[in-house]
C-alpha cells in the first residue's frame, strides 16, 4: 500500500528523463498522423476503378478528369445528404461554412495589412 514514506522526490534528473521520454513519443505519432494523411490524399486523388461508380458519377455531370476518389466520396456524401440524413447534411454545411470562414479571415488580413500601413 502507498503511503508518503514510500514516496520518491521528483528530481530534476527524473523530470528531464521523462521528458525526453514524451518527446520522443510525440514525435513519432506527429510523423504517422502526417504519413496517414498523406496517405488518404493519395488515395482521394487516385482515380476510380469501379465502373458502375464511374458510370454514377458521368451521369451526375463530372468529366472523366474529374472522376477521382475525392468527387465519389463527396458525390457519395452528397446523395445522402438529399435522402434526408442529417449527419451528411451537417457535413455539408460544416465543410461549406469552413471554406466562408477561410475566405473571410484572408479578407480580413488583407483588410488589416492596408490600414496598417
């Protein structure tokens, strides 16, 4: 059982031991999360290689150029969207409201950088 005998100081040594440890370890999960996401970009921008899925997407409009991962996946998100699921719908306007505030806050630099002159 624990009591405050037992107990041994936290030293300096031990702070920078354990910190060097966290490091470490934060820095290998940075690099897989930035590997996995490259990883899914390239996968979104491969094309597709089901043909009844390419043939959804030519009768929705895209061109073959267009006709990647990426287009199927918000095409697919998008069909859900209109047969009444509410989580895709608050996908689409999550991602939609995004985009608005990306483009407002560059507004506002620019608009901050001329009067700051």
């Amino acid at each position: 059982m624990a009591n405050i005998e037992n107990l041994q100081p936290f030293t300096k040594e031990n702070a920078k031991y354990y910190g060097q440890r966290g490091g470490k370890k934060s820095g290998k999960v940075r690099a897989e999360r930035k590997s996995i996401k490259e990883q899914i970009q390239i996968l979104l921008s491969m094309p597709v290689s089901n043909e009844s899925k390419k043939n959804k997407l030519k009768e929705a409009g895209f061109t073959d150029k267009e006709m990647n991962n990426q287009a199927l996946l918000t095409y697919t998100i998008f069909e859900k969207a209109l047969s009444g699921d509410v989580r895709a719908t608050s996908l689409i306007f999550k991602t939609i409201q995004e985009e608005d505030n990306e483009k407002n806050n560059k507004v506002n630099d620019m608009l901050n950088d001329m009067f700051n002159i």
